[in-house]
C-alpha cells in the first residue's frame, strides 16, 4: 500500500524557516516524479513544486521561487520541502503528493495527510 | 503562464441530478487535464485524467470531455457521497495548476 506521511509542520514566524520532510513506503520512490501542494485555510489547491526521479529537474510556483526548495533522498525514500523567508501567505496544509507518470500522461495519484504550517508573529 | 477558469464556484443540487463544471485554460493545453475530488479534511483523490479518462475504481456516472481550452465534468445521478469539492488541474513541464474550485451541496 502506497503511503505518504508529512510532518515538520507548526508555527513559524514571518522570515523564519521550516522544513518538511514528507516519508514515502509501499512503492518504489525512486521511480516517481513527486510534489508538494498546498492549501490555505478554506481555500482551494494550490501547486507548489515538483521534483524529478533523480531530482535533476525541478519546478515551482512563482510565488515561492527563491524561498521554498524541493529535494529528495531516493535512499530514505524521503521528500523535502524546504522553506525560507517564511511569510503570513505561506499559512496552509501543505500535502506530499506522488505524481503518476505514463507516457506523455500526469497526474497525482497518492496523497499524503497533509501538514499545518502556520506563519504568524 | 496558462491560467484555469472553473466554474461555477458552488452549486446545489439534488440527488439524481446531473451536475457539470466547467473548466477554460487561458491557452491551449490539448488534454492535459484532470479532475480531483476533495472531501472536507480529506486529502483530494483523483477521478478523471487526461481530460476523459476514467481512473481506476472511480464510478461510471463520473465523466469528463473536452480538449484545447474548454472542458467539462460531469457527475450523473449526483449520491449523496458526492458531496464535495471539485478541481481541475492543468499539467504541462513548467507548472501545473489547479482551477479555483467548485463546491457542490445538495439542495
């Protein structure tokens, strides 16, 4: 059984820092691509990033570029989210989600639970 | 970048009804496009990719249609289980986005 867990969530002040590892098992994690999605508090989805298998190609939201990086460690099985210059915006459930790639075809098929990042003074 | 219009953002309906959202990408993205369900607490499961296609599990009143800019999902004899809200999400090599949202209540 496929199971993403995050943790690493809680409260941040404005400018700090977090990161959030996010543990992959019942799969085999070196083959996925992976991403991290948001979502505020009563709000819809939002894409953060994404990283490739061996991590060489990586994309991000433009909200986050220069503050937020995604990485992964395929001998762990584990996912990263890192995040700087933390602001009141970044304030959401953040989710480790794995992406299913055939052929030219993508989407997210697994989800993790999510964590509670909060960003306030 | 290309950015996804969904509407409406809520609807009611009964049960046994057919809902439908739509889904407009500011530019052309061919089929690139699928749909998630998202309970209340609950992480979102998908139930449509690549515009039409059915993901496994999924039930048949769920469907999906459309390519280039304009799509369409649409729930027919809406169960009281369906009760949730519903994206669309565009994928592409440099970013992937997800529609505002709809969120549909019985009535």
């Amino acid at each position: 059984e496929v199971q993403l867990v995050e943790s690493g969530g809680g409260l941040a002040q404005p400018g700090g820092s977090l990161r959030l590892p996010c543990a992959a098992s019942g799969f085999s994690f070196s083959n996925y691509w992976m991403s991290w999605v948001r979502q505020a508090p009563g709000k819809g989805l939002e894409w953060v990033a994404n990283i490739k298998q061996d991590g060489g190609e990586k994309y991000y939201v433009d909200s986050v570029k220069g503050r937020f990086t995604i990485s992964r460690d395929n001998a762990k099985n584990l996912l990263f989210l890192q995040m700087n210059s933390l602001r009141a915006e970044d304030t959401a459930v953040y989710y480790c989600a794995r992406i299913l790639e055939v052929g030219a075809t993508y989407y997210f098929d697994s989800w993790g639970q999510g964590t509670l990042v909060t960003v306030s003074p | 970048d290309i950015q996804m219009t969904q509407f409406p953002s809520s609807l009611s309906a009964s049960v046994g009804d057919r809902v439908t959202i739509t889904c407009q990408a500011s530019q052309d993205i061919s089929n690139h496009l699928n749909w998630y369900q998202q309970k209340p607490g609950k992480a979102p499961k998908v139930l449509i990719y690549d515009a039409s296609k059915l993901e496994t599990g999924v039930p048949s009143r769920f469907s999906g249609s459309g390519s280039g800019t304009d799509f369409t999902f649409t729930i027919n004899n809406l169960q009281p289980e369906d009760i949730a809200t519903y994206y669309c999400q565009k994928y592409d090599n440099l970013s992937w986005t997800f529609g505002q949202g709809t969120k549909v209540e019985l009535k």
